[in-house]
C-alpha cells in the first residue's frame, strides 16, 4: 500500500497568475491631496507583493487632483468594501482550484494503490483458499483431540501460521517502514529526491537486522503457539507451514520498502504490473502443487513463498523498463509554498499547482538515478540518518503492531474457546479476517493517497493544501464506507463458500459478517486517520490511540463477551468493533484540529536533521 500528475492540472492556471488579475492603475502617482486612499492601497499592495516580479501595486485610479473630501470618502468605502468580499472570493477560488487538483491527484492516485492493494493480499488469501479447498479428507481423532475433518486442521493450521507471521515478522517491519511514508513524501515535496535513496539504504538496514530476530521466532512457532493455548497437533502442523513461508518474508519486506518510495512520488502503476505477475505465479505454482504433487497442502506455502521473492525483481524490472510507468509523474515543484494563507492578494497569486517552468521527471529511469545518487553508506549509515529513522519508524512499528497484534488475538482467543467451538471459530475467524481485509483495501487505497498527497504538501510547506487533502481523505473514507456496506450485506451467504465447504464454518462465518457490516465506518475512518498520521509524521500519536482502542477498550470487551458471557467469537468481534468506533472518533477529532503550519515546519525540520 498513485500520485498526480502535472499535465493533468493544465486547465487550473489562471493565465499564470497575475495577469488574470490586472490591478488598477492611476495616471498620476502624486502622494498629495486626493491620493492618500490611493497612497495606502500601493502601501498595502506592496506589502504583500512578494518575490513575483509581474505583480503590480494596487493603486487607485484618480484623475483629479482636486477630490473633496465627500469624493474620497465614498472612493475609500467602495474600495474598502471591495477588498471586504474580495477576501472570502478570492479564498474561495483559490480552494476550488486546490480541491480540483486533489481530487485529481487522489483518483490518479488511488485507483492503482487499491487495486495493488488488493493484489498484495491475494497471496495470503489464496493460501488459505487453496488450504480449505484441499480434498484429502482422512478424519478421525488424532492423539485425543477432538474429532475432526483434516480438513478443518488443515485450514486451522494455515491460519495461525499466517498469523504468525504477520505478529512476528510482517506487522513489526511494516510498521518500521513507515518512517518511508513519512520521509519520502515529504522529501519529495521539498524537491529533495535524492535524499529518498538515502531513506531507502537506511530502511533497508533496520529491517535486515529485523528480520534476524523475526527468524528465530517463526522457526520455533510450534513452542510459541502451544504456549499461548493452542491445540497441540495444530501448533505443529502450523509449525511446519510457517517454516516454508518464511523464505519469502525478506523479499516482502523490500518489496514494501520499494513501494513506498514510488507512491511517494504519486507512482504506483510499476507495483500493480509486478504483482499482478506475481500472483499468478502464485496461485498457478500453488495450485498444482496442492492437487498434483506430493507437497499436499503445504505446497500452498511453498507457492507463496516463491510468489514473494519474485516481487522484488519484477517490480525493478518494471520500472527499468517502463512498464506502468505514465510518463506523466508529478513534479515536487507542483506543489507551491504559502507563507501568509491570510492575504488576499497571496490568494491571487498562489500557483494553483502546476509545474512553471519546471521540468517533471520523464520516466522511472530517472527516478531510480536520483535513488542511486542517494545511496551513499556515510550518509544512510550514520547516527542521524539511523537514529531519526528509528524516531519515527518505532513510533510506526508499535502502530502497525498495536492493530495487527490485536486482530490476531481475536484467532488466539478462539483457540480458546470450549470444544468444538474452537475448531469452527478459528474457520470462521479466518474467513472473516480475510474478508474484512478486502473491504479495508479500499480504505488502504484513500489512506496511502492521503498519507502522500499531505505529506508532499507539508514537505512544500503549503500547509493549507495539506489540510484540504486531509478533509478529502474522510470524505472518500466515508463514501467507500457505504460501498462496502452494500457489498457485504448483498453477498453475505455466497461470500463463505468461497473459502470453504465445511458446513458448520459457513454457518459460523455468515453470522459474523453482519458484525463485519457494522464497523465499515469506523474501519474507514480509522484507515484515513492512521494515513494522514503517517504523512505528517505522527505515528506515536498513532501508536497511543491505537493501543487505547485495542487493549484498554476493544480486547477486553471482547474476552468479556466472547469467553466470559459465552457469545463465542461473535463477542470477540463486538469488543473489536467497539475499539474501531473508539479511534475513529479520537483520531479524527485531533486531525480536524491539526495545526498544519506547525507540521509543515517540522517536516522542514526533520528533512534538516536527515542531512
């Protein structure tokens, strides 16, 4: 989990500013008798002139000498009263020209983000597919657990072990890479491309040395799970799964880290092409060494681990080569700098966002020179560069953690529930997990468009466009929100069959889509908010509202209700969807009231720190 483009913002200039607004000018700049009124309007004018040399002082047209005082004083109320409502006007049109530029800028954005969002999430979902789908049933009771279809352990097997390594290794590097979202869109807002290879080389240490540890720990899975309650003959076999998903795990990581640094730049067609390929690499690869070799289900993994490794060469193929490339990237200098929002003749004159004079990058060839003109280990390497990296990508990491942690609890939790209720809550869990992301990937879309398009304008210092990009983030949030609703409640009996056939998982998962139908708001919400965070460099507040939401309100609730009050894993649910309404509230209330000039200055604050 692109940007704009320049050429699409042509029709938004004014005749290049000051020429659409010719002011008045006097025949006579005399300061005496009958031009004072005029004498203070060119003070004013010249006041907020600025650096445009083209810009002209406002002075009165007056050809008397001779005015009365009655005359200048009715010129003065018209002039006055002139300014007055110029203000507002003025304000208003220089707002709809940023709103037409956004919205364009999110639609281009957008539309390939989600859909490569949704893309990325294929693997895991197709993991599980090909899991339930596996037609080997040998039932029976295995080493006195209770009986059940192979079938259903297979599948429980598979999920805990995808669970696994979203909680040890996936959500942990993630969330570390998060400081890319923020650094790289602003760095790219501020015409510093280069610095983003800076970012890269840097990001790729911390997650190397990540991964080491994120080793150890899916090697011994089996310990891991069996200590946190769950059945013993599924903890093995998950064991086993997690074992050959994790070679794959590196290539996703730098995979991610390649993305955000393209998106930041309003680029994301090179990763819908590359995981596009990939993903039928994976489900074809999968599927024939599920039903026809002797890897049975474990070929799933397998299949998955392969797909992942190949992101990481066909998505810098794509890029070499132009593929998905638009050939129309948005230019850092789109984005113009405010110093007064206040004055009105600021409004006049303000770029409404197209490049002048200023020419955009041609393709990703020469996007990836600037990266490598970045890639120097003095500077990526170095304590600064290391140590405001990690200011932000721990903050981030404990963000993503807190939220993934949490949903997986949800699995572990129904590991624990009474007999049978185990086996088909973890089915059902799972099936609702998965379902649950796909409508979040829509979200995804609006909030990766939202964390680039604020911090691109923030890293311009154009704190004003940052705080219209975020005000449409929710607005999208909110429509899409509705969609997904639709959806749900029109193909809540057909959506189960697709993971599975066992009957009793069906019955399970048609029950908890209508819970999954009742947080879609706040789901939406919560993805803008944890967005506009990142893109402005907030991931500790992130962090904070995130584990209010999960640990203080929505876990506990849920273990109430679920294991205490016996509504099973509907009431787990309920808890979660109680903590998603909790940061949907708190979250966008702290947005609306962001002091974005603050944030803009930080931002330049924290691209001088990085040097």
């Amino acid at each position: 989990m692109n940007r704009a483009r320049s050429g699409s913002f042509d029709g938004g200039r004014q005749g290049g500013g000051s020429s659409s607004h010719r002011p008045l000018r006097s025949r006579s700049l005399d300061r005496g008798k009958g031009h004072r009124y005029g004498s203070i309007l060119e003070r004013r004018a010249s006041m907020n002139e600025g650096d445009d040399a083209e810009r002209r002082p406002f002075v009165l047209e007056n050809d008397d000498d001779d005015n009365n005082n009655d005359d200048d004083d009715c010129v003065f109320w018209k002039i006055r009263s002139a300014a007055t409502f110029a203000a507002p006007c003025n304000l208003f049109l220089r707002d709809k020209e940023l709103l037409r530029d956004e919205i364009a800028g999110m639609a281009n954005l957008t539309i390939p983000v989600t859909i490569t969002s949704f893309l990325d999430m294929l693997p895991g979902i197709v993991t599980i597919i090909l899991v339930g789908r596996y037609d080997n049933d040998g039932g029976g009771d295995l080493e006195g657990v209770m009986t059940a279809s192979m079938k259903q352990l297979h599948l429980d097997a598979a999920a805990l072990a995808v669970m696994i390594m979203n909680v040890v290794a996936l959500s942990p590097a993630f969330g570390m890479l998060t400081a890319m979202d923020t650094l790289c869109s602003q760095a790219f807002g501020a015409s510093q491309s280069s610095k983003m290879g800076t970012y890269s080389l840097t990001g790729i240490t911390v997650i190397s040395v990540m991964f080491l540890f994120s080793c150890v720990l899916m090697w011994n899975a089996s310990s891991i799970l069996i200590a946190l309650g769950q059945p013993v003959v599924v903890s093995y076999m998950a064991g086993d799964f997690i074992r050959y998903l994790t070679p794959g795990v590196p290539f996703l990581c730098i995979y991610e880290l390649i993305q955000k640094v393209s998106q930041s730049r309003n680029e994301a067609r090179p990763m819908l092409i590359s995981t596009l390929m990939c993903n039928v690499v994976n489900f074809g690869l999968g599927y024939y060494l599920v039903n026809w070799t002797t890897w049975g289900w474990m070929g799933a993994a397998v299949s998955h681990a392969v797909g992942e490794f190949a992101k990481v060469p066909t998505v810098l193929l794509c890029m070499i080569i132009g593929l998905g490339d638009s050939g129309e990237s948005e230019d850092a200098s789109d984005y113009s700098t405010t110093s007064n929002p206040q004055d009105t003749q600021h409004y006049l004159e303000v770029d409404s966002g197209v490049d002048d004079g200023v020419e955009s990058e041609d393709n990703d060839i020469e996007f990836l020179h600037h990266i490598w003109e970045g890639f120097v280990v003095s500077e990526a390497l170095s304590p600064n560069a290391i140590l405001e990296f990690l200011r932000i990508g721990v903050p981030g990491m404990l963000q993503v953690m807190f939220e993934w942690v949490a949903f997986e609890t949800i699995a572990l939790l129904c590991g624990i529930l009474p007999g049978q209720e185990a086996i088909v809550g973890i089915g059902a869990n799972s099936i609702i997990m998965n379902v649950s992301s796909i409508t979040y990937t829509l979200y995804q879309g609006i909030a990766v468009s939202g964390n680039v398009r604020v911090g691109n304008a923030l890293g311009a210092g154009d704190a004003h466009r940052a705080e219209i990009a975020s005000n449409l983030t929710f607005a999208c949030g909110a429509i899409l929100s509705l969609v997904n609703v639709a959806l749900l409640l029109t193909f809540r009996n057909v959506l189960p069959w697709i993971f599975t056939s066992d009957l009793d998982i069906i019955e399970k998962a048609r029950t908890l889509l209508l819970i999954t139908v009742a947080f879609q708001f706040s789901d939406a919400f919560n993805a803008c908010v944890q967005g506009i965070f990142r893109g402005s460099g907030r991931q500790a507040l992130a962090a904070k509202y995130n584990f209010i939401a999960f640990y203080i309100i929505g876990i506990p609730l849920g273990y109430d209700l679920g294991v205490r009050e016996g509504f099973g894993v509907e009431g787990l649910w309920l808890g979660i969807t109680a903590g998603l309404f909790s940061i949907a509230i708190g979250g966008t209330t702290v947005v609306l009231r962001s002091d974005w000039k603050t944030l803009a200055s930080e931002a330049n604050s924290r691209l001088s720190r990085m040097s």
